[in-house]
C-alpha cells in the first residue's frame, strides 16, 4: 500500500520523537527507513503561480504561500515548489500522504504511475524546465530534474523555484519519493495533548472512536500512532529540543512526551525490606523519582513502599515515575521480562527502563523495549552506563524509539558534558548514579576544600552542594541512603541556588577519571 511505503520512509525522519512504528487497523506495522527520500509538502487550498510569471507578492503573502505551499525535501534538502491551481493539484493533494518509489528515465526524469487517475488537461508544454513537476497521461506522476525540449503532453502541476543542487540530490538512480501534506505549524500542543492521545490510543479504539477528533495531525481524518508521533515532533520543535530543567515543579520534559522528577531515590544493595522503608520515606519527604533494577534484587520491596505510600495518601500513582534496569545478558527473554518487573512492582505500567550496561546482545534487548513501549508497558526506555555518541548509537540502531535518558557515572570529578551535549540533539537526557562518586570515595567529594568552601556560604552539606551542582548542570540525580536523616538531607536543595562563579570553580574539579569501569 502506498501509506505503507510512506510510514517507511518517514520512519527516520521521526527518529528524534521517539517514533517509528504505526499502528493501522490495530495491528502494528513495523518500518525501516529507505537511504533515500524526498518529501513534499501542500495544502489543497495553495493558490497557483505559473512558473513562467514574474509574481510581485508582499512579504505577507509571501510568508503565506511558504506555510501552506509545497516542498520537496531530498534527505535533508528542501526545495520549495510553486503550485498551478487545477482540479488535478486538488485531487493529488487529497491523496497525501503518500509514498512512491520514483522510477528514472532518460537521465532526467523520475516517474510513477500511480494506482488511481487524476482529472488532466494534457497540452503539448514543447519544453521542460528543471524543476517541473508534471502528470502525464492521467496517473503517471513525473519530476524533472533537467531541462530539455520535448513533443509530449502533460497536465502541469507545480515548478520548484530553487533547484539548486535538485539534480545531485535526485540522483540518477531510482528514488523514494514521499509527498505529504503541510499541516498548520501554529498549534502548540501541550504534554497534556500527548498524554491524553497517548491514553486513548493505548485503549486500543475502533477507527470510528477516532474519527473527527481533534488531533489528526495528518490529515487523513481519524487518530492514530502517526499522530501522536508527529505531537510528539512537534511539541520538541516547540521546546526547541531543549533539556532544560523546570526547578520550580522539579521536572524535566523527556523526549518521550511524559515528565520526570529530576531528583530521586536510588536502591542499590538495598535489600526488599530496606528497600520498602527508604522508598516510603523518600515518598514521605517530597520524592517522586524512585530508581530500582532487576539486578537488585529489590524491585519487590520498591513497589510495596510504593504502594503504602499510596496506600497513606502521600501520592498517587500517577505522581511517582519508576525507574528500573535489564540486562543484556537476558536478551533471549528481554521482552518476558518486562512483565516480570511490572509483577514484582506490583504496577501498571514502568515510567522507564533501561539496559543496565553495555553487552554483547543489547542491541536485541534495546529492540525488545522499544515493543515494550509500543505495547503500553513502558512510557520512556533508555540506557545506562554507555559513554560516547557512538555507543549511543549502535545500542540503539535497531530501535525505533531514541532513549528519554542515559543513566551514567557522573560526579564532580567525572563531568562528561561532551557526551551531555552530544545526546541533548536526541532530547536525550542525561542521569547521574553515584552522585557522590560511590562507596568508598564519598569522603574525596565531602572533603573537597572547593566544595567545603561553597557549602560553608550557603549553609549546607557537603552533599547538598554536590547534588545542587548536579542539578543546575543540568543531570537528573539519584543518591541513594537508607537513612532517613540523609534522604530528607538530599532532597533539601530547592531552597537555595549556586552563582555562576561557583559554578566554575565546580567545573574545575572535574578529572576525566571514573570510579568504576562498568
């Protein structure tokens, strides 16, 4: 099917939302990216400008014809076309989105008979410009990317006004085409938007549920994946991809759509019993980030704090986001194990998970969460412990969905911001475990003379200047105690903010060297 191409070739353009797999018909329809592609972008309400003319327009009406007008887009080349006004421009745009794998011929020509025919008015044109875009007969769609004289008949559609470079980036091979409509760029959806589209499509609606409803970013009259793909695009775009920090509802927005505490509670070699108590207090004290792992063996005990924390009416479940960890090493059942965690939690649904660390299968297991998230058991996914771009991006290179967040060794002395900056195009944000460099080395932070010095301003811990720096930084954070002194000591640091010289001078701390060699 011709959607069926298009939702192919559009699946690398929405890498960046996280999306990459539709469901039509409830079924899910898995895509791949082709190497190459074009898109084109209208509204059916375009007016026409003949090529030939020369158009005095305002900048007004300029500005209108480049919001609602069409482009052709090769990889990441755009190239704006100029529409005719015609019943056969009306009938093509009514047909996107949709995908055609272009044919060459002659050395200047890409064509597709299309499974439909559209109204024409075929005349002879006696010569083709570079840029034409032209139907010939009544379903063979044709964009030329050279100039020549010609004795055929076509019925005009449009002429690219640029083809600068038009010819280099068609190629002389055989060619993915993909023409869409260009929807209204002025809506701004709110996380809200998304999660209310999220839910309804989780609940796995007919397609008449759907139709008319306010959403239908593609036009093409009811909700789907698709849409909320492009919501999720679109809300990114508006944020301009930023991983800015929201200090006064301490929340990050990830790329995922959902929002994350950027201060938590981690369990590590806590066990169940523990592990139910200090979740309960952190919860008690203003936590609503809790980060656990199948490794720990805790995850049992995590989810009863949890619950008898919802249990009191400290939170909802709703307000808490849980974090948990699988290993490569379970590739062979990465998928099953999902459902494990969400048994012994004892929950829903996880707010993210993510592969523990770098192993031979992660490819595999990163793959298994992205079904995961299409199947509604897991709202964000990630990685843990992967330290460069291209790490990064062999994980996740079989995966439609890029990672909400990198949970990573980071501490004063270790600042990989490189990395930071690298990922944040993704909306990728970055969390830090062992915030205090971990056991054994939490003393070389606290007695820092740098650190000591900053605390003794501000009238803080040692810790609580560690864990700001964090923050401002720009890294969600994680400490982990079982004391219930330490976890409200933690948390006690939206009261106070570092200058900018202090931030420096924690700059200048960082070494380049790790703890751990996980």
């Amino acid at each position: 099917m011709i959607k069926a191409r298009f939702l192919a070739v559009i699946s690398s353009f929405l890498m960046l939302t996280g999306c990459g797999s539709y469901l039509e018909d409830s079924s899910a329809v898995t895509v791949q990216s082709e190497s190459s592609s074009v898109m084109m972008q209208s509204d059916s309400s375009v007016s026409s400008a003949d090529s030939d003319k020369q158009e005095v327009t305002t900048a007004e009406q300029y500005e209108e014809k480049e919001a609602n007008g069409m482009q052709i887009a090769v990889e990441d080349k755009q190239f704006p076309v100029n529409l005719e006004s015609s019943d056969t421009v009306t009938a093509l745009t009514e047909m996107l989105p949709l995908t055609l794998d272009m044919s060459e011929l002659n050395g200047n020509e890409k064509y597709y008979y299309l499974d439909t025919s559209l109204p024409s008015s075929p005349e002879k044109v006696g010569h083709i410009s570079e840029g034409d875009i032209m139907l010939y007969g009544d379903n063979c769609l044709v964009v030329f990317y050279e100039s020549f004289d010609t004795p055929y008949s076509y019925t005009k559609i449009g002429h690219i006004s640029d083809t600068s470079g038009l010819a280099d980036a068609l190629g002389k091979d055989d060619v993915t085409v993909t023409f869409e409509m260009n929807g209204s760029q002025d809506t701004e959806y709110t996380v809200q938007d998304l999660r209310n589209l999220n839910d309804l499509l989780l609940a796995k609606p007919t397609e008449e549920d759907l139709r008319g409803k306010p959403y239908d970013l593609d036009n093409d009259g009811v909700w789907s994946v698709f849409d909320l793909c492009l919501m999720k695009r679109r809300i990114l775009e508006q944020r301009n991809m930023t991983t800015e920090f929201d200090f006064e509802n301490k929340t990050v927005l990830l790329n995922s759509g959902y929002e994350m505490p950027i201060l938590g509670l981690g369990t590590w070699t806590q066990d169940d019993d523990t592990a139910e108590s200090s979740v309960y207090e952190a919860l008690k004290d203003g936590y609503r980030l809790i980060d656990t792992a199948q490794y720990y063996g805790n995850e049992a005990g995590v989810g009863k704090g949890i619950q008898r924390a919802i249990d009191d009416g400290i939170v909802t479940r709703e307000e808490v986001f849980v974090t948990t960890k699988v290993m490569p090493s379970n590739y062979d059942r990465a998928y099953k194990s999902i459902d494990d965690s969400l048994e012994r939690l004892g929950l829903d649904y996880i707010d993210l998970m993510l592969i523990h660390q770098s192993g031979s299968n992660d490819t595999e297991v990163y793959k298994a969460l992205c079904q995961g998230v299409k199947d509604g058991k897991l709202r964000s996914i990630g990685i843990s412990n992967y330290y460069t771009l291209d790490e990064y991006e062999r994980v996740t290179s079989g995966g439609e969905i890029k990672p909400a967040v990198v949970q990573n060794e980071n501490h004063p002395f270790y600042q990989n911001t490189q990395f930071q900056k690298d990922i944040a195009k993704y909306g990728t944000v970055v969390e830090s475990w062992y915030p205090f460099g971990g056991r054994g080395h939490t003393q070389d932070l606290f007695g820092n003379d740098t650190i000591m010095d900053i605390a003794e301003t501000h009238g803080k811990t040692s810790a609580q200047i560690i864990l700001r720096w964090h923050l401002q930084a720009g890294y969600v954070t994680i400490p982990g105690s079982q004391n219930p002194d330490h976890i409200l000591e933690n948390y006690s640091i939206f009261d106070f903010e570092l200058t900018d010289a202090e931030m420096q001078r924690m700059a200048e701390l960082h070494t380049g060297q790790r703890y751990e060699n996980w």
